[in-house]
C-alpha cells in the first residue's frame, strides 16, 4: 500500500514498515508484516538482503551497507558479501540514526545483513538497478545457489570498493538554519578538514550573506540532501572515514 502510494507510510496504518521491526502480530498491518518476517521468514534463512534507492531527501553514491557489528566472524562476512554488489563504496553507518529496521533485527539475530543505496529522487537509476539485480545474483552465486561464477557488474571501474565507515552520529552534519541548500561537492568526493561543503541561502532576506557550510575534518562524503529547500536539523550530509576490512 505504501508503494502504492508513493510514501514511505502506509496510509492503511501511516507506518513505515521499515520502523515496525521487530513488529507486533497484534498490531496495524505493517507491524503485523514486520511481525511475519521476523517471525517466519528470518528463521529459514542465513542471509538477508535489504534493496533501497535513496528516497527524495538524500543522494548517495552507489554503496552497499551494514551496521558495525561486534562479532568478527559476521562482520567479516558481511564485508566479503557486501562487496558482491561491486559498488564503489561500501558504507558501515550508524545504527543511533533509526529504529525499528529490518537491517537492526536481522544483525542482532547474527544474519548476514547487506542493505544499499542505489538511486534518489524517486527514480529508477539504470547503474542502480545493476547493481541490485547483479549484486542479488552474484549472492546466489557465492552461496552456489546459482551455479555460475560471480561476475563484474561495473568494469569501467578499475578502483576497488571503498569501505567507508559513518558509525557516529557526529558523521552526519545537521542544517544550522532553515534556507536553500546550494551544494558545492558530490556525494562520493573526498574533502579535506575546512573545505567549503555548500551554502545556505535565506531568501526571505536577500541581504544577508550565505552561511558557508565546511568539512570539520578529512573524509569522504556518503551522503548529500538532495532538495533545494532546507529546514534547520536536517542532515546536510554524512561524512564518513576509510577504513580497511
């Protein structure tokens, strides 16, 4: 029905299925739906996959990604299956930001948990949708549930995947004020402490300056807002650090 809609919500029950984890089987539907996949579904598998496209707020680059976990073995392999999407980043993000998701009730229960980001805007983005069909399948293929090998979804790309690391809440840079948002970088860049990120601009007064928005210190941008107009607290972006698994 959400789909359906057009919105993150149900307008059966306005929820968002994806915050109903670990659901309710006495609840609105979508608590009840998040009640059946953690109560059927989870149990009659090892590997979950969670398949996203950005939503109309924030731009991401194509990334793969998982919550840091504190068991070695799971993380290890969670790292080795995010990979299988071949996209240019894998983020590890901060499981602080939300509650109630799928990827939060599949890791605490030891699944190997992928999520991603392939598209924004509410569109089908082409490469994005490779790397989801091709990422799923090259899954299948690493457990042999296909019997084919794994195959490159991006051979323009000669770099290896980036693993990209935002596990504090401190990783992602709220608005200062309500205005428009003039983004001076793309999601994927490297920045350097200081560097000019983007501008707010209040049009409400054509006299004021700009408030210059910087990098607080050296990292890699993983996400980026996406609508012009801003309101204060939002997350302008989300800068992560590299780290090496």
């Amino acid at each position: 029905s959400a789909c359906n809609a057009n919105t993150r919500t149900s307008p059966l029950d306005g929820v968002n299925m994806n915050r109903a984890f670990p659901g309710s089987a006495r609840g609105t539907i979508s608590y009840r739906i998040s009640s059946f996949v953690k109560t059927r579904l989870f149990p009659q598998v090892r590997v979950v996959l969670d398949i996203h496209s950005g939503g109309n707020e924030g731009i991401f680059p194509h990334v793969a990604s998982f919550h840091p976990v504190s068991n070695p073995q799971q993380r290890s392999e969670m790292a080795q299956v995010a990979r299988l999407f071949d996209t240019p980043f894998v983020m590890i993000y901060s499981s602080e930001m939300a509650s109630g998701l799928l990827t939060d009730e599949a890791e605490a229960e030891g699944k190997i948990t992928i999520g991603s980001e392939f598209g924004y805007g509410e569109a089908v983005n082409r490469q994005g949708t490779a790397h989801a069909y091709e990422g799923i399948k090259n899954v299948l293929r690493h457990y042999q549930l296909l019997e084919e090998p794994v195959v490159k979804i991006d051979p323009g790309r000669t770099k290896p995947t980036r693993f990209i690391q935002a596990a504090k809440l401190d990783s992602y840079i709220p608005a200062p004020c309500d205005g428009i948002w003039e983004p001076l970088i793309d999601p994927g860049d490297d920045v350097v402490n200081g560097q000019l990120i983007g501008r707010m601009h209040n049009f409400n007064d054509h006299t004021s300056p700009p408030v210059d928005i910087e990098a607080p210190r050296d990292g890699v941008i993983l996400m980026m807002h996406f609508p012009a107009v801003t309101k204060k607290g939002y997350t302008l972006f989300a800068l992560g650090e590299e780290v090496h698994i």
